[in-house]
C-alpha cells in the first residue's frame, strides 16, 4: 500500500484549482507542487504566490519539492504559502543538516532528495533527520520523461537500509511513474507515489482513482 502524490506541474496552469480537486476528491492523499529555479535545473515553474493561492482549493498535504539552489534561503516563506512537507535536494544544499533542521523548526517535514546519478552514500548520514527521502526516477526539470530502471534498484536499497535501521523513513519516487509500471514499484519498497503527466494528461478523476486501486 502507497500513498499517491500527483504533480501539479503537469495540471492545466489556466484551471489549476480544479484540477486539484478533482484528483484530491477522486482519492490523491497529498498535493505534490514542484518549484523550480531556472539554476538547479534548466526549467523555470512558479513560487510562493502561486502555492498561497492554491492552498484555499484543499485540505490535503502540499508535499512541496523544492529544486532550487541554496533552498535554506526560503524555509519560512514555503511554510507561510502552505507547505507541510518540505524537500530540499542534497546536490543543492552547501549546509545540508543546517537546511533540514531549519525545516524542522519551521513546523514542517523535513525530506531529502537525490537525483538518479547520486549515490545512496550520499545521504545515508542524513536519514535520522529526515521524515521522507525522495528518489528521483528521471534527471529533475521536467514532466513527462521516462523513469531511469536503475533508480528502482536504489529504492530497494534505501527500503533495507531504513529497515535495518529501525528508522521511520518514508521513501518517496518521483519521474516517469504510469498505470503500467506502478505495482512494480510499490513492490520495491516504496511508500509515496508522484505522478505528473499520467495524473494530468487525461481525465484527471479517471486516472487518479485509476492509481489509487493499484496501490491501495
Ligand atoms: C520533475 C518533477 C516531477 C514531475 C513528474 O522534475 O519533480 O514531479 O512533475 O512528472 P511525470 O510524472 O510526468 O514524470
Ligand atoms: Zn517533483
């Protein structure tokens, strides 16, 4: 059983409060909201006013994935437009502990992300502080692209990893995810499921329950 997310960047940007409701009333569990800088990755998407605004529209968790440089920067203004899980990425972070516990003494959840050439090694030190760790199934920037197989195998690492430990880590996978290869990857050990454009690129309550009688 997983936990679905689905990406508003794929959404109609024109109807974007309504495409949330329509996946948050056909069963999403949490609002996954992607902010983007132009640096950390090529694409640009939208910030805080934008998420302010759409945080009136439910009462569901905005999981918000932040894929900018230097995120530290902006912990209390994503608390204060709405979010309730904040990722940062590894690979954008001088201090990345510093970030985290900023996170944390914010009020929100603190996650960590990494992108699909980054080793599991990377963050291992990181998992007592964090409540999610984001494994990032194609390179970040875009919607649409198709899921990196690799990055399955690191999903199954991190499920050992955190198990053995004994520790209360979500894993989350992000890029790529369809109706086609999901059950696999619940499979793996995967708790939270983020899905764009086969969330968004159809009928919107279709496919959300579609993806929730696969993976409840
Ligand atoms: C990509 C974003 C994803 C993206 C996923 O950098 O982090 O959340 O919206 O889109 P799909 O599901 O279409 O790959
Ligand atoms: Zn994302």
């Amino acid at each position: 059983m997983a936990l679905l997310a689905p990406s508003i960047l794929s959404a109609d940007f024109a109807d974007l409060g309504n495409d949330i409701k329509t996946t948050a009333e056909s069963g999403a569990d949490w609002i996954h909201v992607d902010v983007m800088d132009g640096l950390f990755v090529p694409s640009i998407s939208f910030g805080m006013p934008v998420i302010k605004s759409i945080r009136k529209t439910t009462d569901k968790p905005f999981d918000v994935h932040l894929m900018i440089n230097e995120p530290i920067r902006y912990i209390k203004e994503f608390k204060e437009a709405g979010a309730d899980i904040l990722t940062v990425h590894v690979e954008a972070c001088s201090d990345t502990k510093a970030t985290l516990e900023e996170i944390k003494k914010a009020g929100m959840r603190p996650a960590l992300s990494i992108k699909p050439k980054t080793p599991v090694s990377e963050i291992e030190e990181y998992l007592p502080l964090i409540d999610m760790l984001l494994v990032m199934s194609v390179e970040p920037g875009f919607g649409g692209q198709k899921l990196i197989p690799e990055t399955v195998d690191k999903v199954r690492q991190l499920r050992k990893i955190i198990d053995e430990r004994g520790l209360d880590v979500l894993i989350e996978i992000d890029g790529g995810i369809n109706l086609e290869n999901v059950v696999d990857i619940v499979k793996a050990g995967t708790d939270v499921i983020v899905a764009g454009s086969a969330v968004f690129g159809g009928d919107v309550a279709e496919k959300t329950k579609a993806f929730v009688s696969l993976i409840k």
